[in-house]
C-alpha cells in the first residue's frame, strides 16, 4: 500500500516519463504502428491530466472533446502510410 497521501506528484511524474516515451526508439515495434503507438501514448497521457484537474478540484478543465478526438483519430493513424 503507498504511503503518499498525495496523488499529484506521482501522475505528474508518469506524465513526464509517458512524455519521454515518444523520444526513445521502439525496441520491436513495426515501423507502420509507431504512429499508432504514440497515439496510444497521447491518450494515456491526455487521460492522466484529466485525472490531475480532478485532484486539483478543477473539473472544468476535463477536456473530454480532446480525448475523444485522440480515440477517434486511432483509425486513421492506423492507416495512414509510415514516415
């Protein structure tokens, strides 16, 4: 069981390392999923600041329209051609 009491810098802290995924070179990945892979990383991280306005109290700032666009643009990230 965690001993912290506060959540903040624990989901600040998965952002930032979420963030730095997207700089490292994918081990196995195929090349035409990377994009794909970023995304998924995109809407992990979009959810974990959705989490943090709810911790600081601040549930307007929950920007579903962005989240629901990064899941609506899985498909189309999926099928376009790799760089």
């Amino acid at each position: 069981m965690a001993k912290r009491k506060n959540r903040l810098p624990p989901i600040e802290h998965e952002r930032r390392q979420l963030e730095n995924l997207k700089n490292l070179e994918p081990n196995t990945t195929p090349v035409k999923y990377v994009a794909l892979s970023n995304k998924f990383v995109d809407i992990a991280v979009a959810a974990l600041d959705m989490v943090r306005a709810l911790e600081v109290g601040d549930a307007a700032a929950l920007d579903f329209e962005h989240f629901y666009d990064l899941i609506d643009s899985l498909e189309t990230t999926l099928n376009e051609p790799a760089e």
